[in-house]
C-alpha cells in the first residue's frame, strides 16, 4: 500500500506543486523542502487516508508523517497564541469599525468577467453592467406601479375628502408644482427611466379656475409619489452620464430602459437620418475601463464602501487621467464611499498630491 500525503512546496524551476509521499521512494527528511500548508495536512492526514499511524508499515514513512503531525499542530497552536495576543491589544472600537466596513476591489482585468460567480464562461463587462442596470430599472418600475395602483385607487375617496375640507393653495404655488412636476418628468425622460410625451406646454391655471386647484394639488402629490422610486437612480445616471459624455469622442452614453447602455454617435447619420447606434464591442479599451470603473463606483457601491482600485490609469487617456480625481470626488460626495488608488501614473494624482502615500520597498 502507497501513502499520499499532499503538501505545497516551492522549488527554484517550479513555483507551487503537490509533493506525494511514496513508501517505495522516501530515503530521508532532507528530501523534502519548503513550508508545510496546514490546510493540506487538514485534509491528507485527517481523511480517509490515514485512520492509524500503526497501519504505516515503514518506519521512514511512519516517523515522517509523526514529523508533520507534530510540525503542525505547533504551527497552529503558534497561530493561536498570535490571535489571542493580538486580540487584546487591538481596540474594541476598532474590531466593531473592521466589521461594518466592506471592501471592495476593481481590478486591473476589468472589461472582461465571468459570466457566473466561480464560472468559466467571461463576457464583456460593458454588456453585463448593461444587463444589470436593465434589471434594476425593470425593479423600480415594478415599485411605481405598485405605488401608482394603490393610489388611484384610493383616489376617489381622498379627492371628496380634500374638497370637503375647503382648503386650497394658491394659484402662484400651484404654478410652480406644475413646473416643477414636469422638469421632473423631463429629467426622468433624460435619464431614459421613463417616456414621456414631449412638446406639450405646461398646465398653468389662474385664479378663475378656482374648482380646479384641490383636483390638480392632489394630482401632484400622487404624481410626486409615483415617481418617487426613480430620484436615487436619476441622480446616479446623471452622473455617469456626465463623467462619461465629456471623455468619450464622438459619441454619447444613453440608457434605455429594455436594453440597457445605448452609444450614438454624434456625426454619423443613417439614411432615416438618425445619428447611429454604435455597437458595445466598437468601444476603445479606454471608454470601456473608463465606463467600467465609474459604473462600479456609482451603481455598485453604497454608503460606507471602500473601494480598491488598481492602476485606474490603464489605457486612458493623459487627459482623462488628470480628470479622474476630480470625478471621483462628485462620486463619493454623492454615495459618501472612500476609494484607495493604487497607480504608476503621476497623471492620475494631477494637482491632488497632498492625497499622495508613497509605497516603498523593504529596507
């Protein structure tokens, strides 16, 4: 019978390999070299492997595997001392903060993902954040109707109430809800999170329509409601909307409620002479980094998040790269996350060298 034993090792021509244990082929101890993984002896001296050290028929085999018992449970009685050691000297406060925070990383491969968590199938990242954002729409327009069906229905009844109560805004100030109603509308059609009619002139009323002022007041209140859902994504849309329409050349960033990110260009027409669409896989490495790493920024990071971000400055532009702390700045004034740049570029730090921690070597 041969006796496996796993463990990781590095040598000069080979970087990490599994080392077996053979009773035919162990001479002595000294053959084996490197740092012993306790993980490894977790599973190969624990399983199904071995039951009985007295089943090790050879005594060279027997005293080494005897050796690596006792090599590591050292190690981990080591490992729990260090623990307990540091457990006291490291604040309660601290341990508390350590908790809550949740990091984030992204990468320096980033225009391309797995298509599944632990998969090994990979799509483009663009195409995927565009899905994404698709979903969540999909959501949140689910929550407005919802909101929308439970207030007209209650409509009728709340309209009798407010009219029985005899109480009415003035004209002016209902004027400037109307105004402001529709600039709401206008921006939400913007942002492509909703449709909206255009080219209709604003409701304005006058003191003559008198019968009409507690119909239109509630009008706007269920109005306001129903788009509620909607205010968090329009302020983050807009943003990413305007990092990215002022980098990219030639083109615009639009979203579109059922498929997602839409690029159009800004010079070339179709014969129905619409500026044209431009396919997701037509964007350069820098646009797709650039819209990459804003869209994990501002879509996929909350309030209190740190975030990681490895050599932002691959495949941008020098121009871009001045403007990337500046934008991130409208980033975390706008979802208070904090954000750790590792970078090469002096051209991403610009004029922000106070921000600046040199990383040096080992002395």
């Amino acid at each position: 019978m041969s006796l496996y034993v796993l463990r990781w090792f590095t040598t000069k021509n080979e970087r990490t390999k599994t080392y077996k244990f053979f009773s035919a082929n162990i001479q002595d101890k000294s053959e084996i070299s490197g740092r012993f993984s306790p993980g490894a002896y977790e599973r190969a001296l624990s399983g199904s492997l071995i039951t009985n050290l007295e089943e090790i028929s050879d005594p060279r085999v027997r005293r080494i595997v005897e050796y690596e018992y006792y090599q590591r449970n050292r190690y981990l009685h080591h490992l729990e001392m260090e623990e307990e050691s540091l457990a006291k000297k490291i604040p309660s406060w601290f341990n508390d903060g350590i908790r809550r925070v949740e990091v984030k990383l992204i990468e320096t491969q980033r225009i391309m993902t797995a298509k599944e968590r632990g998969g090994d199938a990979y799509v483009r990242t663009v195409q995927k954040f565009s899905n994404e954002l698709v979903e969540e729409i999909s959501k949140l327009s689910k929550e407005s109707a919802e909101i929308s069906t439970s207030l007209d229905s209650t409509y009728p009844n709340r309209l009798m109430q407010k009219l029985r109560q005899g109480e009415v805004d003035s004209y002016d100030t209902l004027n400037q809800a109307l105004t402001k109603l529709d600039e709401r509308r206008k921006l939400l059609n913007a942002t492509g999170l909703i449709e909206s009619r255009s080219g209709n002139d604003v409701l304005q009323i006058n003191s003559s329509d008198l019968s009409l002022f507690n119909p239109l007041k509630l009008y706007i209140d269920d109005s306001n409601k129903k788009l509620a859902p909607y205010d968090t994504m329009t302020e983050k849309i807009s943003l990413f909307k305007a990092i990215l329409n002022k980098r990219f050349k030639h083109k615009d960033v639009e979203i579109n409620k059922t498929t997602g990110f839409v690029f159009r260009s800004r010079v070339q027409k179709n014969r129905a002479g619409n500026y044209e669409i431009i396919p997701p896989s037509k964007l350069s490495s820098g646009e797709q980094h650039e819209l990459v790493m804003f869209y994990e920024l501002i879509f996929n990071s909350k309030k209190g998040d740190t975030i990681l971000i490895d050599e932002p400055e691959l495949s941008l532009h020098i121009s871009w790269q001045n403007q990337f702390i500046k934008d991130l700045r409208d980033v975390t004034s706008m979802n208070n996350v904090s954000v750790v740049i590792a970078t090469h570029s002096p051209d991403i730090i610009a004029e922000n060298w106070d921000l600046r921690v040199e990383l040096k070597g080992v002395e």
